[in-house]
C-alpha cells in the first residue's frame, strides 16, 4: 500500500530534537528523508546520552530511525553547489538553525525558491523568526521556561521543576510537520512551495492556549498544579495510594454513583457538595482532602480494579518500563518489536498515527555519519568525478 507522502523527499538540515523530530514523522508518512549533517561532527544529537552496548545516542536513534545520511558543509562553496543540486529535486528543506543562519549562507527561503518555486522552506526556532531576540539559540528547557510551562508545576511555595520530557521541543516538531503538510496542500492548489516557521515559545503558548486564554481574559494567573490543575476544579489530580500514585480525571455525575461504590463510602452519594462534576474550589480542596485519605488505604492495582470496575476515569501513575510492557501500547502500534540488523530483537517506538488505507511506517536503524553521501550524490547526477573534487574542496 502507498504511504501518505511517497514521493515526497524532505532535506532534513536540523539537529537534536525539534527539526529530526519532524522529519521523523515524515518518514513515517512516507516521505524519503536525507539527512544532511556537518563532516566530522554530525547532528549533536549523535552526542547526547551516548549508550556504551550500543556505540551510538538514545536521541539520535529516537529522532532519526531509517533517515539517509550524507555529510556537507554548506558553509562551502562546494557543499553549497551540491545542496542547491539536491534542492532541485526536493520537496521540502527542513532545518532548526538560528534565524538567518540559512540567509547568510545564501540558502534562505527567496535563495532556494528561485532554484525550486516548489519547495517548502521550513523553519523551527527557539523564539520566532521575528523581533529583537529573534536570532537567540535555545533548546527545550529553555523553551520550556520562555513559554511558561516551568511556571506551572509544582505545589504553591514549593519549589519549580521542569517537565522531565522535552516538550518544547515536541510540540515545535508537531507544529513544523503541521506547517509542512499545509504547505503541501497549498502547493497542490497553487503550485508554488512557501516558508513555514514555528518556534518553541509559540508551540509552548499554543500548548497552553486554555491557561493563556484565561489570563488574557481575567488579567489572573492560572497558577501551579498543586497536584492537579489550577483551573479545573473537580475531584481531578494525584492522589497517594498505599504504595504509588493514582491519576483521576474527574468524576461526572452519571459516573458518581460508581465511585461510591468503589471507595466503598455510599454516604457520599447523597452528598450536599460532592456529587457534581464540577465544583467551586473550595470544595474542590475539601473533596482532595477527602479522597486523599480514602486513596490512601489500598494499593494502586486495588484500586485499578476497583475504579475500572464501575468505569471510572483514572489511571495509574505509570514510570517508562510499565508503558514498554503494556499490550495496550503493543496492540495500537505505539510501540513495536522490530528485529535490528546489528542488535537483534529489541522494541523500538512507534508511530503514533493509524491510517487505513496509506499505512505510517517504523523506522528501525540509525544511519552512520555520512553513510549515504556518495550514494545520494550519485543519484543526483554527480559524477565519481564531480565527488572527489567535493572531497578534496572539503564539501563533505
């Protein structure tokens, strides 16, 4: 079956997270993605949390599973000639560099449209491509901070914490392939590519649209989770068990009945103040209180058996190893048992996204640095020639 963008070819200039994120996903529509990495240095992505049984990076085999590798330094004249080569043919050039890095090399968006008025010029950033700060550099935990997130977490009067997965940079690399496949579509109509950009702080405000919004219309901060969320004042949080943590997200009014049966407290059924879904906050701290301490009495499994019993909204506050080993996770295709060419059986994320008639893919292997050089400048119409004289100019 052909997939959603075969066809379709992606120049995939980024490094890290945001931008090899996005082409990642691209691949996993079906796009051929090529892989474009500094000589010698490569994606620095190929240089964070480096696994010794391994040899190579958990983000590097994350971000960018099944991509093409080739190896050139746009910065000379060489590499510049052989990359507006490639741009001839391509669909799409995706980078995450500093705004203006690309411009300055003579690659910007006018640069390459003019070799190619079909191409997608695509641009992650940390702050926007506008404005003062514009060309600041920055990765996910500062995009984190800058947009707000940071401020969020936490207990009132207690210490700020991070979220401890790099969602800044998520949400830039969801938006940048959202931006990519609009311009796609656009491109279809008109006939012409355009420059999409999105940054980490407009992917973070967007994320949180609904605490923005109430800002933006009361002139008050949402304020910190406290275990919960600050504006959502319902039986909704963490609450302890006897021996972890238990997730409820609210408990509706037809569902009311159920969770008195399943904490055992029928008295509660009747309840002046509890037995509405939505409450003021006031009691909303009075129904934490309460919960708390009934939460407290028994496991986490008894009370997933319990809660799931009369269909309760909840989950168990589950670590990485406990998804990896859920059928839930297997059987929907989010993760996948994949056998590696160099490490055997192992299990690997997959994509996220079901489509029924062009089936996403899973990539498996990580190229080496440079890897596909020749190869993709060879179907590109350079001569073995044309590639030595690149080699000995240090293009690649």
């Amino acid at each position: 079956m052909v997939a959603a963008l075969d066809g379709i070819r992606v120049l995939d200039l980024s490094t890290l997270v945001q931008g090899p994120q996005s082409a990642a996903m691209l691949h996993g529509l079906g796009a051929e993605v090529v892989k474009i990495e500094l000589p010698g240095i490569g994606d620095m992505g190929r240089h964070v949390d480096v696994l010794a049984d391994y040899g190579t990076s958990s983000v590097f085999v994350a971000c960018n599973r099944d991509k093409r590798s080739i190896t050139l330094d746009l910065r000379t004249p060489g590499g510049k000639r052989a990359f507006e080569r490639l741009v001839a043919t391509a669909d799409v050039v995706l980078s995450n560099f500093a705004p203006g890095t690309l411009d300055a090399w003579g690659l910007g968006y006018e640069d390459l449209a003019r070799i190619n008025p079909r191409l997608v010029w695509a641009a992650g950033s940390y702050l926007g491509p506008l404005g003062p700060d514009a060309q600041r550099e920055g990765a996910d935990m500062v995009g984190q901070a800058m947009g707000g997130l940071i401020s969020t977490t936490g207990d009132d009067g207690g210490p700020m914490t991070p979220v401890a997965a790099l969602m800044a940079d998520h949400g830039g690399a969801q938006n940048l392939t959202i931006g990519i496949l609009a311009a796609l579509m656009a491109r279809a109509t008109t006939g012409r590519g355009q420059r999409v950009d999105v940054s980490l702080l407009g992917g973070q405000i967007w994320a949180q649209a609904f605490e923005y919004t109430h800002y933006l219309m009361t002139g008050q901060l949402a304020g910190r989770s406290n275990g919960g969320h600050p504006l959502v004042h319902a039986l909704y949080g963490i609450f302890p068990t006897s021996d972890g943590y238990l997730a409820i997200a609210g408990c509706p009014e037809h569902l009311w009945p159920g969770m008195c049966e399943a904490v055992e407290r029928p008295d509660l059924l009747e309840h002046p103040r509890f037995g509405r879904y939505l409450v003021t906050p006031e009691i909303k701290a009075e129904m934490r209180r309460e919960f708390s301490a009934i939460f407290a009495t028994r496991t986490t499994a008894e009370w997933c058996e319990r809660l799931a019993a009369t269909g309760q909204r909840f989950a168990p506050v589950r670590n990485h190893a406990e998804v990896a080993a859920d059928p839930q996770a297997l059987v929907n295709g989010y993760l996948v048992d994949v056998e590696h060419p160099a490490w055997g059986p192992m299990r690997m994320v997959g994509n996220p996204i079901l489509m029924s008639e062009t089936p996403t893919r899973v990539g498996v292997v990580a190229p080496e640095l440079g890897q596909h050089t020749e190869e993709v400048l060879l179907e590109a119409g350079f001569s073995w020639e044309d590639i030595e004289a690149l080699r000995a100019d240090g293009a690649y």
